[in-house]
C-alpha cells in the first residue's frame, strides 16, 4: 500500500498514472489525515522529501509526495518554491496576470517548470527523491484551460502551445512526467530487487 | 568518480569499505574543496542529504556523505543531531565524561547510535538517502581507545563490552555498518539496471 500525500486533486490523477497497477494506492483524504506541513525548505527536493518523511511517519506507510513550480529566469528564479504562496489568497487567473505584468519590457523570458518526486519508506527508513524539469518560456499572454496552475502561460521548448492548451501531450513531456518516471523506475528496480 | 564528502578521517576509512572495488573515489581534500555547509537540518536524514547536495553540487560528482549522533532515551534524544557540536571546541573525552554526569542517577540509559547515508547525482538530480540505527546503553565510564567519537561509552544491545572496547566487530554491525550497507546494495541495483 502507498500513500499519495497530495491534496491536488490534478496531481492526484497526473501521479496515479505512474503508479504499477497491483499496487494500492490511498490518498490523505482516505486515511482521514488532515495535518499540514510547513513548506519551509529551500529547494524543491527538501519539500517533497520534508512532506514525504512527515506523513510516511503519520501513516506508517511508503509515501509519495511531490514539490513543483515555476522558475523565470528574468526575475530570479520566482516564483520558484513559492510558485504556490505567492500572493496567498488569490486565484491562479491573478498570478498568472501579476507574472505577465512583471514581465512587461523583458526580453528573456525563459523559464522552466521544476517536479521534485519523493518517496519514504518508514520502515526500511529509505528516502528516494528525484527532480524532473522542462524549459520553455513565459508566453505573451494567457491561453488554454488544460492542466492547473501556471500551464497557461508557460511554452515548453519545441511548441508554440501552452501547457494550458496541450492537452494530454503534456503528460508525456512534463516536469511531474519526468520526475516521476524516473522515480517508479527506480522504485520498481529496488522493489524487484528484494 | 565518487566524491566521498567528509573530513573525518575514521568515517572516511569506515565509508571506503563499502564501495565497491572498480569505483574511483576522491575526498573534500583532494579536490581542494574546503568550503563548509551549515547543518542546520531538523533530522540525521536532512542534513545527510544537504551535505551531498552542497558537495554534490560543487563538485560536478556524485557524492555521499553522512550524518551521524547518539540518541540518548533519558535526555529526550540529546545530544542527537547535536552529537559533534555538543560543548564546541571540547575534546569528546570531555563531552562523554559529561554524558556521564547529566545521566547520573538515571536508571534509564538506553540510547542508539543512528547514522543517514545520502547519495546525489547531480546528473541525474537523484538523492537516494538511508538511515541505520543500532540499539544499545551507555556505560558507566568511559572504556576502550577503538573507534571514535562517543564509541567508548555506548554498549550495543547483547553486548557488555563498548563500541570503544569491540574493535573490529563493530564494523559488522555499527549504525555506519548498516546504513551504508543498505545504501550501496540500492545503487548497485540503480546503477546496475542502466
């Protein structure tokens, strides 16, 4: 049995696909758990795996938990570990409108989309994380109701498209595509291994 | 290439016995690496992990590295990830002869030794991190010159004798033993599936 510590229903679903078919899979829902952590790591890795450990330890079961954002090169890497706190309180509609508005005048607008996969296992007391990344750049405006997030705005490298107009193409290119293929690639050579 | 990030000469020689022959290793000192990271993690695991990261990352290489500490029951986990930097600058004669005075009169003198291993390739953004325990009590005194640290006053469960007093036995069974066993058994899977 494996938790998916994610309360991001999208997450959920772009997740489960990776997830082998013989294995259950419950949610934090399911298990009635609605403890938070503070994200307060410094990198994508340290809050997946901060998330992963913390609810492995509540559930005593192997758990996956993920940590992603947006990275702009123009303005420093922000959003960055923040892509979801920022401005707290307000619709992706309206941090999507405020990063266009801080691009407004930059030439670069190269950004990347950034997946940390994690997974405990309490028991063995066995951390795996992986990072997963696409590059692209910030288009111009908002376009396509695909996908969650920042997926409006963001052009993988390769494609005129957003993330938001893709559709399920997006789900073989993506950040959390790459991050967690190469994570159950890894867990399914341990496991076997056994 | 392997960079095995510690400055400790023991760790190093108890770390090289488990990797595997044909695989080149190099030290902080040989890369004229110098630099120092804070370790300012909550867990043994974290700040395994933020080492190897750290060195990782300015290294090009992959690389492990380790932390370790002695989790004393009666003294609510003290000085656990606090183990090397308990009373700084003293020698660990003094910090176990203090161990020794702050558990006096306790009749609960169970602790454990514990030691996370992490690796990170910073190629392929993967962090494979361990952690290994060994269950045991303090001694009275202090007793026995082998090993380091606070060997000389930790008794492993089934045992009357220190880790300082075991010699070459605790090398069969030590926190290092099985953590970094269990870690080279996974990459040796990782790295023999590519």
């Amino acid at each position: 049995m494996l938790l998916l510590a994610t309360k991001n229903k999208h997450k959920m679903e772009e997740i489960k696909r990776f997830v082998p078919k013989d294995l259950k899979v419950v949610t934090l829902d399911d298990l009635g758990i609605d403890q938070e952590i503070e994200e307060n790591g410094e990198t994508f890795m340290e809050n997946a795996s901060k998330k992963a450990v913390f609810y492995a330890n509540l559930s005593s079961l192997p758990t996956i938990a993920d940590d992603s954002g947006l990275v702009i090169d123009a303005l420093n890497g922000f959003p960055g570990i923040r892509s979801a706190r920022f401005m707290p309180g307000t619709s992706y509609n309206e941090k999507m409108q405020m990063i266009l508005r801080m691009l407004e005048g930059k030439t670069n607008r190269n950004a990347r989309f950034v997946c940390a996969a994690s997974y405990y296992d309490p028991k063995e007391k066995l951390l795996v994380c992986v990072e997963g990344t696409v590059e692209g750049h910030i288009s111009k405006e908002i376009r396509g109701n695909f996908g969650f997030g920042y997926d409006p705005i963001f052009v993988p490298v390769g494609f005129s498209k957003t993330f938001g107009e893709l559709g399920e193409e997006k789900h073989t290119m993506s950040h959390r595509y790459k991050a967690f293929s190469k994570l159950f690639s890894i867990l399914n050579v341990i496991i076997l291994a056994k």
